[in-house]
C-alpha cells in the first residue's frame, strides 16, 4: 500500500518521502547510480532512461521528496546549482519578453538576468518587492506593451540579504491576470516556512546548497511546479543545456534533507533569540529579521509563513566596524553562503555583484545549529570588540 503523501505533515515528509518500495530485504534508502547509460534491449520508448544527462535513478527519489514537500502534483527537476536552475526558468521567457525582479534579489540571480538583457534576450525590470503598488504598476506597465505569456515575475521573500517580505499571493494574482509566468526563489523559507505554490505560484526554485542539504557541502539546484506542460520545458532545457546534478550531490542532498525541518526549527529558534538580543545592542543600528514585531515585513510574515526562517541581517556604524566584527568571531565562520548546519557570517558588499542599495555595513548571519548560548556569546563579545576603540586607546 503506497502512503497518501497529501495526508503528512511537510516534517513527516522530509523523513518519509522518497524511499524505495517496501520489498522484502530492500534497502531503505536509495542507492547511488553511477551509470552513464542504461541497456536497451528494444527500441527507446517515451520515459526510457537511455542516457544519463537525460535521467539518473539517484535523482528520481530527492526530486519525489522536494516535490512532495513543496506540495507539487509532479516530481522537483534537479539541477547542478541554484543558479543553472535559476537560468532554466528564465528560459520560459520568450525572446523580446520582459523580467520584473526584486532590486535585492539574489545577487547571482540578478546578474544572470542582467546578462541575459544585455545580450538581447529580454528587457529587465527591477522592483521593491514590498512596496506592492510599485509592483502592480509595473506589471500594469508591461502589460501595455507584451503579450500575456511573454512576461515572467520573478519573486523572492524574503529577499537576500535585506529579509523584504512580498505579498506573494497579491502580486501572483495580479501577475496571471496579466498572463504574465511566476517563478518564486524559496531558498530563505524552505517549505518548512512556505510552500509557494499554495499562494498560486508556477513555478519554485531552490538553491538546494543552502538549507534543504544543510551541509555546506553540495552545490544543487531545483524547479518544482505542478504544471506539467512547464515541467516538460524546464526538463528538456536541463537535458539540452547540461546543467544536471551528479548523483553523489543528490544522494548527499537526500541525506540533508531528512533533517531539514530539524534543523530549521533550530536555527529559527535561535535567529529568533539572536535577532531580539541584537536589537538591544548598543553596537548594532539595526537589525533585519521578519520575526521581529518591529520589522516592516513582520506583518506579511506572520499572515503569510509558518515562522520566520533563520536568516538575521544587521547593519553597524560603518564599513570599519562590519569588517572588525566578522573578524572578531571565533565561533561564527567568516564565508559566504548560508543555510548549513554551522553559523556564519557576511558583509555582504565585500561582494562586487551585490547591488548597492544594500548597505555597505550590512552583515548577514546565517544562524546554525550550535548551543544558541554560545553563538550570542561570541557574537556579542565580537560586537563589542568591532565597537569598541580601533586607535590605540584603551
Ligand atoms: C545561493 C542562492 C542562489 C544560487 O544558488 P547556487 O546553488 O549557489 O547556484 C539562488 N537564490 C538564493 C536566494 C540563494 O541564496
């Protein structure tokens, strides 16, 4: 008897989705396949594996597992990074067509897609994700000028690294309206937090190197959609462009994911306690985090997740004292990327991509599973350190 996946929670589902059938002496994990091509002893047949850029069995059970907890009709597609997954889906915009992103979008993203408009292949808009009138008069202002099918919205909320919460079902509605394509990045929330779909969205993208792996340890991307005329474009692109994931990543990212909504309770709990303890720190101006009742995107938040995630943004006095702090922590890790097991942290503008209305003294933490204890402690003697006199003076 197969379990009525629709029936479990997204945490029994990390754990319970994609597993091998229940035979007797089956294994209960799926094995690694390293196999570039497959027997055939017929002609090849629509679904065949043939070919392994084409198809691999380790990818079957993690793109069952994603699209299960995303709450899809049909399989995730895996891809080899966020951003391979990232220009699948913008390949459903047909040249000459238009992309409304948000202005604090990932920054690899926005570079992709930059690149992308200035080689002619469509016309970039960038937007302030929360300001929704702004958003609407922008998809107003295409639809005037494209027909419906040949622009795509581009979300993400929170956004990278300045935690702005969308309203993604107002702008999702409002967007297919216009017959315009949704894609949403829910890298920061993983379905644990949202499930983007449920809010009418085409189609989710992961960097699954940040939290669904958790490990610091793989590069893999993913689409889902329950669209399956979509689903079949965004396949023949990764099997045509070659963007695929090798198996030891997806059976590593499998792994990872068994523990998300662990991992993801854990570092919300902690983000939560850290962000609160921040915004009472003399040394911090101020502090990005949806959870707290303050922030602008709290509201949107609460109505719309189901937490606030583990990603905490704080600005200091100046860029002197963001480089101070990030090389004061002894705990904390100085590196880029987010989202594993360990905590990390980033003056994000260190990055030349990133885009410059995100402030220069702005440090992003990627809050990990450690004693909560012990990460405020260094944080806070390391705050105090980056504060304190830098001249000489005692
Ligand atoms: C890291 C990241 C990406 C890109 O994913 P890669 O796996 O690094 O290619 C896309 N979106 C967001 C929000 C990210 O944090």
């Amino acid at each position: 008897m197969q379990l009525e996946r629709s029936d479990l929670a997204p945490d029994t589902l990390t754990v319970a989705a994609g597993r091998p059938p229940r035979e007797h002496d089956a294994p209960v994990n799926p094995p690694i396949v390293l196999s570039t091509t497959y027997h055939e002893t017929r002609a090849p047949e629509a679904g065949d594996r043939i070919y392994a850029r084409g198809s691999n069995p380790t990818w079957d059970p993690f793109e069952e597992a994603l699209g299960a907890l995303e709450g899809a009709d049909l399989p995730a597609l895996v891809f080899g990074s966020g951003l391979g997954a990232a220009a699948a889906a913008l390949s459903l915009v047909p040249t000459g067509g238009a992309v409304v992103m948000p202005r604090h979008a990932y920054a690899g993203s926005i570079s992709l897609a930059a690149d992308l408009a200035a080689q002619g292949r469509f016309e970039l808009r960038t937007v302030d994700i929360a300001d929704t009138p702004a958003v609407l008069a922008e998809l107003d202002a295409l639809a005037a000028r494209f027909d419906a099918g040949q622009v795509m919205l581009w979300l993400e909320s929170p956004t990278n690294p300045m935690l702005e919460v969308a309203e993604l079902s107002v702008l999702t509605d409002a967007a297919h309206a216009t017959g315009a394509v949704v894609v949403a990045d829910n890298t920061f929330n993983t379905p644990i937090v949202h499930r983007p779909l449920e809010s009418g969205v085409d189609v989710v993208l992961h960097s699954v190197t940040k939290w669904l792996a958790g490990h610091s340890d793989v590069v893999l991307g993913a689409l889902i959609t329950s669209d399956a005329a979509l689903r079949d474009r965004l396949l023949a692109h990764r099997t045509l462009h070659g963007a695929i994931a090798g198996p030891f990543e997806v059976w590593l990212a499998l792994r990872g994911l068994r523990t998300l909504a662990l991992r993801m309770e854990r570092s919300q709990g902690t983000a939560a306690s850290l962000a609160l303890r921040l915004a009472d720190h003399p040394a911090v101006r101020r502090v990005r985090y949806p959870g707290l009742p303050t922030d602008p995107g709290h509201e949107r938040a609460a109505a719309q997740f189901n937490g606030f995630g583990g990603i905490v943004s704080i600005e200091l006095d100046d860029v002197a004292t963001a480089d101070a702090l990030v090389a004061a922590v002894r705990l904390w890790l100085p590196a880029t990327s987010l989202g594993g097991v360990e905590s990390l942290v980033e003056r994000r503008r260190r990055q030349p991509a990133e885009p410059v209305t995100v402030p220069e003294a702005l440090v992003r933490l990627s809050v990990g599973i450690e004693n909560p204890e012990d990460l405020w402690a260094d944080l806070d003697s390391a705050l105090r350190v980056a504060a304190g006199p830098r001249d000489g003076g005692l």
